[in-house]
C-alpha cells in the first residue's frame, strides 16, 4: 500500500472576504473529489481571506500511480480556478 500527499497554497487575489475565499474553496474541492476519487480538504490558513491551503491524499497498491494520481490533481487545480497555485510541498 502506497500513499502520496500534498499540500497546495493558493493565492486568491480577487478574494474580499472569507465568504468569497470558502466559494472559491468549495468548488475546487468538491470538482476534484468527484473527478479523482481523493481525499481533499482546506487544512490550513483558514482565517486568512487571500490565501487557501489544500490537502490531497491519495492511496494506491503502486507507488507509481499514486505519484501519477497527485500528479494530475494538482494539475487539474492548478487550471481550473483563478487562484495562483503558489507552493506544493510533498508530506
């Protein structure tokens, strides 16, 4: 059994609020779950209104395609919101 992890730092510019900040969250979060099958989760920076923080696991049988899978979730991401993916760190 083979687990990889990430954790993802947005920088949301057009975000005024915590309201619009917990939006941009909400559907990035729940578009990625539905398309990946992962665990994704805010896990941090959660009363900062610009900056949001994703957690990704996901477990698999072969290291290779975990690393694929986390791969293609930040990818995926990364093109699908207008925040600024600015970090990955690998946990």
């Amino acid at each position: 059994m083979y687990i990889a992890a990430v954790k993802l730092t947005f920088y949301i510019s057009q975000s005024n609020s915590l309201k619009n900040k917990r939006q941009v969250c909400r559907s990035l979060v729940d578009r990625a779950r539905q398309k990946f099958n992962a665990s994704v989760a805010e896990v941090g920076t959660q009363e900062l209104h610009k900056i949001l923080t994703i957690g990704v696991a996901v477990i698999s049988g072969e290291k290779s395609h975990a690393q694929q899978s986390i791969d293609e979730i930040i990818r995926f991401m990364d093109e699908n919101t207008d925040a600024e993916l600015t970090e990955v760190a690998e946990i």
